[in-house]
C-alpha cells in the first residue's frame, strides 16, 4: 500500500477530533439539520475507519478493544461525589 493509503484511518480520526468541536455549538446555536449531518458523517467516517484500518492492516486487537479501565467505580466516585 502506498503511504498516502495508509494516512486514511488518521484522517478520518482526525476528522471525528475535529468535530468534537463543531457538535456543541451547533447545538447550542439550533442549528438541528447540520448537527444531524455533523454527526451522520461522523459515524460514518468511524465505519469507514475501521473497515480501511481492518484492510490496510494497521488494526489489532489491542487497539479495537481499547484500554481496559481499572476500578471503574472510584472514578465514578471521585466524579460524582460531592466537593468538601
């Protein structure tokens, strides 16, 4: 595969990082059928992220099921506890 191939999968993340920004303020501001298109095209692009990561062969198991979290409830507890 040519490198350009392989920077596909980042661009697309880097995409979705992008519009991480863009959903809240189109919410804010009402802007309902662009928010709805920001978010349809964001799903898509992790649909289609992970399937050219799968063919390219850049994707392992490791980094499909994420990083395991430990002790999840005393982050939940540190979280929604209320402040001294």
């Amino acid at each position: 595969m040519s490198a350009v191939a392989r920077k596909i999968p980042a661009a697309l993340i880097a995409f979705r990082a992008l519009m991480i920004l863009v959903v809240p303020v189109l919410g804010w501001y009402g802007h309902g059928t662009f928010l709805a298109l920001v978010i349809l095209l964001a799903t898509l692009s992790d649909i289609f992220d992970g399937i050219i990561a799968r063919r390219l062969g850049i994707s392992t198991t490791n980094l499909r099921q994420g990083l395991p979290v430990r002790r999840p409830w005393r982050i939940a507890r540190r979280t929604f506890s209320p402040c001294p």
